[in-house]
C-alpha cells in the first residue's frame, strides 16, 4: 500500500504541473485570466471592494452573488498581492493543496470508520482527483471539499468542531447543506438521537450558524441568500426543468465524462437498498438524488462543471462498493489506476492545447477592453460572458442576468421589465450582447438569455446596428450604443 501511496504522490505532482503549464499563468495566450469566466465574478468584486470599499461588481450596486468564503480568500489574496501573474499562481496552488489535503482527511476519516487501507486510499485517492478536476478552473469546489472532509474526522466525535467545520463548509459551497441535512437526518431521526439532549443540544449549533448567515445577508444585502441563486430561481412556473440535465447531450470531452460518473450513480441508486454499498454510499447516493431534483425543480439554468461536485464524494464510495461486492479481479489496483488515468488525461489535454489560442470568451473580453480602453465610455451592461470582459475592461459594468447585478437587476428580471428601462435607469451607454435574434433589421434581445422559455426575462428591440462586433472563433459580441433611449424599443 505504502508504494500506492507514493504512485499517488508522483501522479498527484504530475497532474499538477500539467494543469498549471496548460492554463499558462506564467506565459502564453492565457496569461492575462487564466482561470473560469465565473471565477472573474470573485476577482471583479474583489478588486472593488479594495478600491471602493464595499462588495460590488458593478461599482454602482452591492452584491452578495458569491460563495463567501472563496471570496474572502480571494479578496486577501488580492489585497496582499498586486502583481497578477504571482496572484495566479497562489490561486492555483490553493487549489491543488486543498485537494491533496482532501485526500489525507478522507483517508483519515474511512480508516476510523472502518474501512479497509485498500478502500480507504483508492477512496481518498479518487475524491483527490475529482476534486481537482472540479476546482482547477479556479472555483471554490477544492475549498468545500476539504473542508467538508474535515468535518468528517470530527463526526460523532467532537459535535461543536463538526458543526464548526460544518458551517464553513456551507460558506464555502452552500448546497454542501444537503449532505449535512442528509447525514443528520439519519442520525437524529433513524438512530433516534433526537431523545439525547447533549447531542441535539451541541448539533443545535450549526442551524443557529445558519440563521446567523440568513440574517446577516438580509440586514447587509437586503436579501437571505445569494442574489446568484436568487437569479437562477426566477422561474414563471413550478416545474421540473430539463435543463439540469442539458449536459447529458453536451460533446465537450469533460461533460462526457461527467456524464459517465453521473450515469453511474443512477446505477448505484438501484443498490441503495442493498446490503452490497455501505452506509456512508448510501448518504453520498441520497445526496446527489436530492441535489438534482431540486436542482432541476428550483432552476431552469444549466449546469456548469463545478456544480457537479457531490460526484467526487459519491462515485468514489460507489466503484469501492461495487468492486468489493462483485471481487473484479482490479481491486488491488485501482488506487494505481485511478492515479495514472488522471496523469495521463491532464498530460494529453496539455500537449495537445499547448500553444493553441482557444480560450475565445478571453480573446473576446481582451477585444472589448483595448477597444474601449481609451474610449469616453464608462457604463456597460452585459449578461453572460460578463465576467472576464468587466474584469479587463475594468469599469462599470452592470451583470444583465442578475447573478451580482444587485437588488433592481433581480427586481427588473422578477418582475419582466423591459431592458429599455434598465439601460434608462442606470444610464447604460454601451450593451454588450452575446444572443440576439435580428429581424428585419430589429435586433431582439432577452436577459437572462437562457434558452429556456419557464426562465423570466426582461426584453427590448435595439433599433440601431450594433457600433461593432467582436469575435474569436464562433463566439460573436454584439457591442450596441443605447445611450440614446430611442434605440431601445420595448418588447413583450
């Protein structure tokens, strides 16, 4: 086992090196932002809130569209490093020790609960990989997991610690409650510790966290949660929307192979009354079935790759179940396999990127801020896409979708006004849209521009040619002047 182990280590390195040569924070096409377009919501607020010395994205309304405590690492990063290549690769570096952290908590974690040094490291192992896979993109998934495995090693130990860790877990990542409510539904209910009054007394500490957060939100943002889960929750009517499942037909390698671990799931829900998965498989099993639903019931938005994250924790547990049950002749292996898929899939993905200049929303967003760089505008709106385009443009520009446009955006979207009035209202000059749908010389357009009809949207009809379009690849940016109110006509 120790030289499993060590593979690991080796593997681990590897597939670090690789992802960080391939994202090319210290040269090449992708130097200036490297990481996700969402991960620009963190940087732009960041970067505002230093400057302007309240959370906003817009340098007009306050947001709270963030997970708290990636952004708070994020906003000390920033505020202690100004050069951004240095910033980059301390981002990164978070990112890859708090997975390999995850790694050495889990394997703590299932060693104490019993499970075999074969199952416990190809177990840890995997939700090490997964991890990254899911936060290299710069996003807060390798945080949450490792916190979360943290609060795992103090289940039914220390309670107070548990709820602790619990609660920063929740900050980190807040549908991670799920699997929280999961766990101590089970134990409250079905182990019938409601009637132990120390227990529920400590575990008590974690919803009065909770409710300290919600009031918190409301006194500061005049809002209970999020406004970006707000936004992704106006819908017309209560229904389950397909759209979480969208990615299921995706072609992109990566949603592929979510797909495969999502499917494998669904398999494993057939076992969750089986005596073949473990009990903690079956908490990971119930987790993800409750996540989707609600997903798919709350939000008619799709998926992105770092919502997926219940799948590093519960595909793990599941392939360990399923191999013991079932004695593949692998079994001995699979930590070894596991270590070496990652390292080679990263070190293809590497030679074959090197170089290329595919990252087409940052060829765009560099396009938009050289373009007005030295231009009198200074007030932008636009929907999806926002992210790396406000973060180099680097002035005012109002998020059309509402995810941290603040309280009006979400007001205007809620309510269906017509866009014509936001760009009235805050004096938009310049609308910078990726969708459109150009009639007769009328350009419709729709925010949020999601495709699905159960979404609320405001609307508006350009009557004037865009100024310019910017493009890169298939990717098109329509650039319009709605300074003039007359060029926007409303449209229901």
């Amino acid at each position: 086992m120790r030289k499993e182990i060590n593979f690991f280590y080796l593997f681990y390195t590897l597939s670090c090196l690789f992802i960080f040569l391939r994202l090319e924070i210290t040269y090449g096409s992708d130097l200036k932002a490297p990481f996700t377009d969402d991960f620009y919501y963190y940087l732009t607020t960041a970067r505002n809130f230093i400057n302007f010395k309240f959370m906003t994205f817009d340098q007009i309304s306050s947001t709270n569209g963030v997970q708290p405590l990636w952004f708070i690492i994020i906003l000390g990063l920033k505020y202690l490093i100004s050069n951004e290549i240095t910033f980059n690769c301390f981002v990164i570096t978070f990112v890859f020790s708090f997975s390999f952290l995850s790694f050495i908590n889990f394997r703590y974690f299932l060693k104490k609960i019993n499970y075999s040094d074969t199952s416990s490291t190809f177990i840890s192992v995997s939700v090490c990989f997964l991890s990254l896979f899911f936060s290299k993109n710069g996003m807060e998934i390798s945080l949450a997991i490792f916190l979360f495995s943290k609060s795992l090693i103090h289940l039914n130990n220390n309670n107070i610690l548990f709820c602790l860790f619990a609660f920063l877990t929740f900050l980190a990542r807040l549908e991670f409650i799920l699997f929280y409510f999961v766990l101590l539904f089970h134990d409250l209910f079905l182990k019938k510790k409601i009637f132990q009054k120390k227990y529920v007394l400590q575990i008590l500490l974690l919803p009065f966290l909770l409710i300290i957060y919600v009031i918190f939100n409301d006194f500061y943002f005049d809002s209970f949660f999020p406004e970006s889960g707000i936004a992704k929750s106006l819908n017309k009517e209560l229904k389950f929307n397909q759209e979480t499942f969208s990615f299921l037909k995706s072609q992109q390698i990566g949603m592929k192979f979510i797909s495969f671990l999502f499917y494998l799931n669904i398999l494993g829900l057939f076992f969750l009354f089986s005596k073949k998965l473990n009990v903690f498989t079956k908490y990971a099993l119930i987790t993800f079935l409750i996540f989707f639903l609600s997903n798919s019931l709350r939000s008619a938005w799709p998926l992105w790759t770092w919502h997926f994250f219940i799948l590093s924790i519960s595909t793990p547990l599941l392939i360990d179940d399923l191999v013991k049950s079932f004695k593949l002749s692998l079994i001995k292996y699979r930590s070894l396999l596991v270590s070496i898929f990652f390292a080679l899939a990263y070190f293809l993905l590497y030679v074959n990127n090197y170089g290329i200049n595919n990252d087409h929303i940052l060829n765009v967003a560099d396009k938009i801020s050289k373009h007005y760089k030295f231009k009198k505008y200074e007030r932008f709106a636009m929907g999806d896409m926002a992210g790396k385009t406000s973060y180099l443009l680097n002035k005012q520009l109002i998020q059309t979708e509402g995810l941290v446009g603040g309280k009006k955006v979400l007001e205007k979207i809620r309510d269906e006004k017509s866009i014509c009035e936001l760009f009235e209202e805050y004096n938009v000059e310049i609308f910078l849209a990726s969708k459109l749908e150009n009639k007769n010389g009328k350009y419709y357009i729709e925010e949020p521009s999601q495709k699905s009809k159960n979404v609320k949207k405001m609307r508006g009809i350009l009557l004037n040619d865009p100024d310019k379009i910017f493009s890169s690849g298939n990717l098109k940016i329509y650039a319009f002047n709605v300074k003039d109110g007359s060029n926007c006509q409303i449209y229901q």
